[in-house]
C-alpha cells in the first residue's frame, strides 16, 4: 500500500501511513496517508521559519518570474493535475479542469504583485515631515484546506502568501492529498526555494499542532462551520492571525416572470455539479408565488438526465461523494425527509447500493426551517424546494438562515434585482448567476456564520490579510542655504 508523502525542503519524506485515502468510484482503498508526531511538525515549521529570513527580502520581480513560471507549468501539467483530483476526490475530469483553472486565475492575480505591495506616500505633511507606508509578509502560513477542492483552494491561499513574501505550510485534507505534493514540485521547478512551501500531511490532530504552535504566524481555514469556529477560536487565543471560511445553505431565489428554463438548467447544474459538495453548491431553491409546479416540472426533466458515474468517464455529469460514510449521511437525509412532510420528487439514493460511493440526483419538495433537510449543510447532490408566497417571504427566509455564504435571484425585474442585492444579509450575490464566486479581482467570503474573522480569502483582501502595514514617518533638519553643498563646481 503507498504511503502518501510529505512535501519539505523541495523533497518527498515518506512516513509510514495511517489514515485510508479511497477511490469513490470504487470504494478501494489507494494509499495511506502519515500522522506526524509533534517532533516531525516542529523540524517542518523550523524549516518554513529558517527559508522565512531570505524569502521575505527577495525582490518583487524575482517572485513574479517564479509566479509566472508557476502559472505556465499548471497549464502544462493541467491534465496530470485533473487526473490526481479525480482519482481522489471523484468529480468529474471536466469539473476538475474547473477547479483548476480558477486556481489559476488566482496565480494570474498575484503575478501583479508589484502593484499589490505598492505602499503610499505624503510629502511635507508637517515642515521638513513626510510620511509613506508598505506591507510587510506576515510570516508563516499554515493553509488548511478541504477535500472538495484539493488543488483550487491552495492555489487561493498560497499564491498570495508566497507573493507576499511568506513561507506557507500546507496542511491538505487527507482524503485527496496527492495534487499537493505536485503543486508543490511544480513551485520548486519554477524556482522557489527550497522550504518556502511545504506539504504537512495528517489529520485534525495535526491541525491542532498548528493551530497552536508558536512558529506559526496566520492561519488560512476553509471548512465545515463547527471546525472554522475551532480554528479561529484556538488560533487568536495562541496570537495569531486567523481567516476560516464555513459551511454554507445557499439559495436560489425564483421569482414570478423569471425564464423558467433558465431558472432550471442553473438549479440543476448548481446543485449536482461536483455532486453537491460545493460550498457555493445551491441546496435550496425558494419558488415565489405560484410557480413552483411549473418549475419542479423542469427541474425534474432535466434531473432525469443526468448521468452519475466515475468521474473519469467523460460521460458522467457527476460522480461519487467523497466517503462512505459522508454517502450514508447524505441518504439519511433523504430516507427520514417524509418524516418532515417533505415529498420526495426525485429520489437517487438507491445509487448506494453500487460499488463506489455514488448519490443519484436527489429532488425534496417542501423544506423549511425546522426541518432536517432544511437547517442542515447536506453537502450533496440534494436539492430542496422552499415554497414562499412573496418576494419579502423570501428575503426573510434567506436573512433567518444562520449562514450568509452566497445566494441568487432570478428575475427580469431589475428593481427586484437590486433590492434584493441590498436587502440580503449574504456575502456572495448572483442576479440569474446561480454560483457568484467573484473573479480573482475581488475576494471571496460570506458573513455570518460563513465566516469566522474579518478577512475573505483571495483577492485584495487576501493580499491585505497575509500582510501587515508599516508606517515610517521621516523628518530631516532643515539646512540652512550657506551649508547646502550640491557638489557643483562653482566659478568666483
């Protein structure tokens, strides 16, 4: 059985392994990942802070040729890259060339890191005063990242830390570690030296060592809602700078008049694309008014579709979930949801059965708060229908959800449209975009319990997040004329 390796000083360190890295579409086990011992997390973070001291004085524009050369080898290597994801996680090869390319995207953006560390200046702000700022790298990152996206989140995270100036220590999820070890081969072939980037395998017991670690500088979450509480709690209290990303219960506002067909095709391709575990996934599509019906109707032919299977089948619209057990959660939800008085319209858990860890598309007909498959982050290819009878009834239902990730409406009223982009207590907003993850321009994050920290990731506030300001105020005596010596030659 192999050991999945880790990633330090530019080289794999085989450890024997522990935990089981699945197949989901066949339910075998792969590999095996390591849990380090705290000796062998401390000789990792001791080398992060040893390549810290040279990192984080490299010129700007040796950073961005090593970026851009990054930024080449990820499309040469794309195809590898999918493979790895697909092999491990189970999406689609189509949804995994997704993933990357808007990792890549993120790469493009911190190439411009000439302009994203231009500090300010002020002249003469008091006589002979003037004053001017810069960024500095905050130190060493500890980037902990989820299974659903193994290549795509890291590149979010890393690819501004490292332009910052910091050394990052990836801590991947243990049921797709295989990508990291590439991205991480691929860095030191761009250029990057040795230790800046390093691939720390394990399990929660080794993301607790760095929550608290006093090597460790930021830390860079994204999660499930109960462990990105855990996260920014135990790393502020061990004094450092944390952003966690949550869970989410997006939804999919339809309002009368909107083009139904439209409404349909961006319901089903968001709620079942990568099999519903997207934190940007829509899990809930609030029907107003009277058309419900008419729009579950289209829903479920198109539903009827949809072909699940191994995600290297290029066939598949999508593949299996992660584990079997996340699989069973997942068809719990659907088996107890009459108990709730939710119809099943569509029902894909008899998939279980088969060898992998497939879900069939899944359609419930009636969830509201107080109900299971309502209040509860599924995180699979379950879609709801919450029947409300107005506009303002939707609003309120998305505002009284705990989570304020992203949402959208469909519409042709633009009034409505802005109204509701006001109205929303969510960070993310599509107008008839069922997934508004923003360009790499801007940053990506929600509110409420979405998010634990102020700092959304990637972006701006990424850049802003993995530096710290200094402001250097400068005052120089004044001469007077008959000491100014401009080192001319003067003629009597």
């Amino acid at each position: 059985m192999t050991s999945i390796p880790h990633f330090v000083n530019g080289e794999r360190v085989s450890l024997e392994g522990e935990s089981p890295v699945y197949n989901p579409a066949t339910g075998e086990v792969s590999a095996t990942v390591p849990v380090p011992d705290a000796r062998f997390v401390d000789q990792v973070v001791t080398s992060a802070r040893e390549a810290l001291i040279t990192w984080r004085e490299s010129s700007l524009s040796a950073r961005t040729n090593i970026l851009f050369t990054f930024r080449q080898l990820l499309v040469d290597h794309a195809d590898e890259l999918a493979q790895l994801i697909t092999n491990e996680h189970g999406k689609t090869l189509a949804d995994a060339h997704g993933e990357l390319a808007r990792g890549l995207e993120n790469v493009e953006y911190a190439c411009g890191l000439t302009e994203h560390l231009k500090g300010g200046f002020s002249s003469q702000v008091a006589d002979g005063v003037d004053v001017h700022s810069l960024r500095e790298p905050v130190g060493v990152v500890a980037a902990i990242t989820p299974f659903n996206f193994p290549a795509m989140v890291p590149l979010w995270m890393s690819a501004n830390a490292l332009a910052s100036g910091n050394t990052v220590i990836l801590k991947p999820s243990e049921r797709d570690p295989s990508v990291s070890l590439r991205l991480g081969e691929l860095l030191i072939e761009a250029g990057l030296p040795k230790g800046v980037f390093s691939v720390l395998q394990g399990n929660a017991s080794t993301v607790n060592q760095l929550l608290v670690h006093p090597g460790i500088d930021a830390i860079s979450f994204v999660g499930s809602t109960p462990v990105a509480r855990h996260v920014y709690e135990t790393g502020t209290a061990h004094n450092k700078r944390v952003q966690a990303l949550g869970g989410a219960k997006n939804h999919m506002v339809v309002l009368p008049g909107a083009d139904l067909d439209i409404a349909a095709d961006a319901a089903v391709n968001a709620g079942f694309g990568a099999a519903g575990e997207r934190c940007m996934a829509i899990s809930v599509v609030v029907a107003v008014g009277d058309i419900a019906d008419g729009l579950i109707s289209k829903i479920t032919d198109r539903i009827d579709k949809l072909k699940v299977g191994p995600g290297s089948d290029p066939a598949s619209d999508f593949g299996p979930v992660i584990t079997k057990e996340h699989r069973d959660r997942i068809v719990s939800y659907v088996k107890t949801a009459p108990d709730d008085g939710i119809e099943v319209v569509r029902d894909g858990t008899m998939l279980a059965n088969s060898p992998g860890f497939f879900v069939g598309p899944c359609l419930l007909d009636g969830v509201r708060p107080g109900t299971k498959s309502y209040d509860d982050e599924i995180f699979g290819p379950v879609l709801g229908i919450a029947r409300v009878a107005n506009y303002d009834d939707a609003v309120a239902l998305i505002n009284a959800n705990p989570y304020g990730n992203g949402t959208a409406i469909f519409t042709r009223d633009g009034n409505a449209a802005r109204r509701f982009s006001k109205e929303v207590s969510v960070g993310m907003i599509g107008i008839n975009v069922p997934i508004p993850v923003p360009v790499s321009t801007y940053s990506f994050g929600g509110w409420k319990n979405s998010l634990f920290g102020h700092a959304h990731i990637y972006g701006p506030e990424g850049i802003t997040f993995y530096t710290r300001a200094k402001v250097i105020t400068t005052r120089w005596p004044q001469p007077s004329e008959s000491q100014i010596d401009l080192g001319f030659p003067t003629t009597r």
